[in-house]
C-alpha cells in the first residue's frame, strides 16, 4: 500500500487543459443564422462541399511532400482562396519573396503530423517575416495551409478565429460575461486553444441534431459569428476587403475566402504586380 501511494506522489500532474467560457445563445444565434442564409445558394451541403473543394486543392498543391516542386503560380492560385492573405502577399510574390515563402513553407509541413511541435513551427514560420502590421497576413497563411492540408488534425487557426495579443476573434464574441467588452480573455493563441474551441463547437451542433459535415460546420458557425461582428462593425474592420454586404452570407464566404472566384467565371480576385488576373481553370466555387 505504501509503495503504491509513493507511486501516485511521484506520477507526474497532467497540465490543465484551456477552458472555453462560451455563450449558448450567440451560438445559437449564429447557427440559426448561417442556415437560413446558406438556403440562398443551395444550403449548408453546398458550403461544405465548397469547404471540401479548397481543401483538396491545398492538399493537391501542398500535401504529401509537394511543397518542394511548389511553383509561384501554384501558390497564386491558392491565395486566391485566403482573404487575408491576398491582398497582401504581393510583394513576395517575385523570385526572391517566393524563395522565402517556399523555404517556410517546407519547414512548416515537414514533421506536421506531430501536432506537439506544432506552437514552434508557427513561432519559426512568422519568425521569418518581419514582425511588424504589414506582415499580420503570414500569421493567417500558415493557419489555412495546416487547416486545408490536413483537416482533422489541425482546426481553423487564422487570427480572426482567435488572437490573444489583440483580445479579438470568434472566442471573443461567443464568450460568456456580462463585461466581455471590458475584459482580457485569459486563453492563448495556441494549437490547443483552437482544439479545445473546436471540440466544444463540434458538440455543440451534434447535440443541436448535426452529424454530417461537422469539421465544415464548425468553420461555417465560426466565419458567421466573425461576419456579424464586421457588420456590427460597419464594415469598418478589413474595409477593403469587406465592403457592405449584398447578402446575409456575403461577409461568411470572403472569411473563408470562398469568393475566390467571381460567380460565372473562372477568373480570380488575385492580381498579379502587374495588374493582369490570374486565372484558375475549372473551378466555380458557389457561383
């Protein structure tokens, strides 16, 4: 018996996991929300199935080893599909910025199925860009490259998901308090945080009777709670590229960047330095 008690004094303590304080009326209200106006454009299915077709395409570009024979207009074509990234990624869109973002790149996916490195290799990828307001997109592409290349391990990371230095994001608007506006919220920006928030959230709609799609539905209910906060906003946070909304879902589809290409054409919202449009054969994206 004594020697058994030893043992449990020496097995070492399990850190307490992040706890998510998170409203049930704000997410009840942004799921009521987000499925009447996914109705407009064919419902909830045609959302994830679009969800599907950008993450395939990550995969294709980037997956299973091929960052190493990635080509500038690959990654174009991807940033098309990251609102937050396009617009301002264009200066390292030449030989030399390209060489750069190549280089993390790799750095960022190799080992990617050990989720426990995965704090440093973000910390190493954003390490390699100046640190400054101009480079607040390289936090975001790292984000949608582990996300839509490999889905089930890694959750939506983007900065408007959550970001601890600012006290803004998703978890900020569904927090449960009375002085939300008036307090810092005391979880990190990190790997763990965007699980746990995904977990709670993946409960959330199967309880709410929703069981096909859940990973898309998580992101669905977390690009409305952020598009009703920019509404909310007047449309004065990312004024360019979140002018007022035409329709409910409008704000919705550009946070995931599902507006990538304009509706009855192939040819993209990314120009090049010199002005000319990038085109991406075959791919509609709710049109």
């Amino acid at each position: 018996m004594s020697l058994l008690l030893h043992k449990r004094r020496d097995a070492p303590v399990e850190p307490e996991r992040v706890r998510l304080e998170l409203s049930g009326p704000a997410l009840a209200n942004a799921l009521a929300n987000v499925a009447t106006g996914a109705e407009e454009l064919g419902g909830i299915e045609r959302y994830a199935e679009a969800l599907d077709l950008k993450s395939q395409m990550f995969k294709d570009v980037l997956g299973g080893g091929n960052v190493r024979k990635l080509e500038l207009e690959q990654l174009m074509g991807l940033c098309v599909f990251m609102s937050t990234v396009r617009r301002r990624i264009a200066p390292y869109l030449d030989a030399d910025g390209f060489r750069r973002l190549k280089a993390a790149l790799y750095d960022l996916v190799d080992g990617a199925t050990d989720t426990t490195t995965t704090d440093a290799r973000i910390t190493a990828f954003c390490a390699a860009f100046p640190e400054d307001k101009g480079h607040r997109w390289v936090r975001d592409l790292v984000a949608e490259v582990l996300h839509n290349t490999d889905p089930e391990r890694y959750p939506l990371m983007s900065r408007w998901v959550w970001d601890a230095k600012a006290n803004t994001g998703v978890i900020r608007e569904i927090w449960h308090g009375d002085s939300v506006d008036h307090m810092t919220i005391p979880v990190p920006d990190a790997y763990e945080t965007f699980v746990v928030l995904r977990e709670e959230l993946s409960q959330y709609l199967t309880t709410n009777g929703i069981f096909s799609h859940v990973m898309q539905y998580v992101d669905l209910l977390c690009a409305q709670i952020y598009a009703e906060y920019i509404c909310a906003q007047g449309g004065s946070y990312l004024r360019t590229d979140f002018s007022a909304p035409e329709d409910p879902m409008e704000h919705t589809r550009r946070v995931l960047g599902l507006d990538g290409v304009k509706p009855g054409s192939t040819r993209t919202r990314l120009r090049s330095l010199d002005g000319e449009g990038f085109v991406l054969d075959d791919v509609k994206l709710l049109d």
